[in-house]
C-alpha cells in the first residue's frame, strides 16, 4: 500500500463512486455530480487529498481534508472532510494508518495546531477513531483529534 496524489480525473470519479457505493442510501441520499464537483474543487484548488493505492495500483482508500476555522475556535485546525476505503481486517486497519500518518505529516508541514477526524453514523461501535485512538490520537465518541507540535507552542 502507497499514498499518493491523485493521478488523473479519473483517480477522482474513482474515489467517488468507491466512497458513494459505501454509502447507506436510505439514510443520507447522495449526489454523485454534487460529490465529485466537491472532490474536483477540492484537487484543484490544493486542498489535501491523497489516495491509497495497492500494489497494482489500484485506488483502495482516500482521505480529503481541509483546513478551517471554527466558530467557537480560535485557532484553524486541519479535519478531515472525506476518508474512505473498501479494505477488510488489517489491510482496513493499515489504510486508516497509512492515510492518517499522511494527514499528520501534512498538518506538520502547513503549522495547524489540530487535526481532526471523525467517524461515520455507519460505525456505531466507533472502529474507526478506536484505530486512531490506537496509533496516538486521543478521541471521544465519534471524533478523534491529534495534537500537533505547533499546539505547544
């Protein structure tokens, strides 16, 4: 497994359609035009986004995240908008790593002071965040949060 940029377009609408066929429908309607306008705006504006790929080369996770400010913070912090993969068992679990140790390094580099991550309404046990919990991050319910260097200082 390797994260990367997006290669092309078509990295892109790949990452959409693996991210929407993951989705409960019932429950949150999606937009696959709406989606993949977010996704190409994000890409081309220099937002982070990076996939995951296997030894094939083939897309097996991403994770988008921006920076922002929240109304109640007075610092920007870096969140993650957008993670996915279609990996099982310790393959999902190295994605959830790999992407993240990723994100941190980015968040590093850009001096945000958090980062944050969080879970989806279809992961009632929190597995997600529990992985992030596991490599560093320190996390509540749903959400996972990692302080970096720059929060120290």
């Amino acid at each position: 497994m390797k994260v990367i940029k997006p290669r092309d377009r078509n990295d892109l609408i790949k990452c959409v359609d693996l991210y929407l066929a993951l989705n409960d429908e019932t429950f949150l309607p999606s937009n696959r035009i709406v989606c993949l306008q977010k996704v190409e705006t994000a890409y081309k504006t220099g937002k982070y986004f990076k996939i995951l790929i296997d030894d094939l080369g083939e897309i097996i996770g991403w994770l988008h995240a921006d920076t922002l400010q929240l109304s109640y913070m007075s610092i920007p912090i870096l969140q993650q908008m957008f993670y996915m993969s279609n990996q099982t068992g310790v393959k999902a679990v190295r994605a959830v790593e790999l992407l993240h140790e990723d994100l941190i390094f980015h968040g590093e580099e850009i001096g945000v002071k958090i980062i944050t991550s969080m879970g989806s309404y279809m992961d009632p046990n929190f597995v997600f965040v529990r992985i992030l919990e596991k490599s560093g991050w320190e996390r509540r319910g749903y959400m996972a949060i990692y302080k970096t260097r720059h929060y120290y200082k």
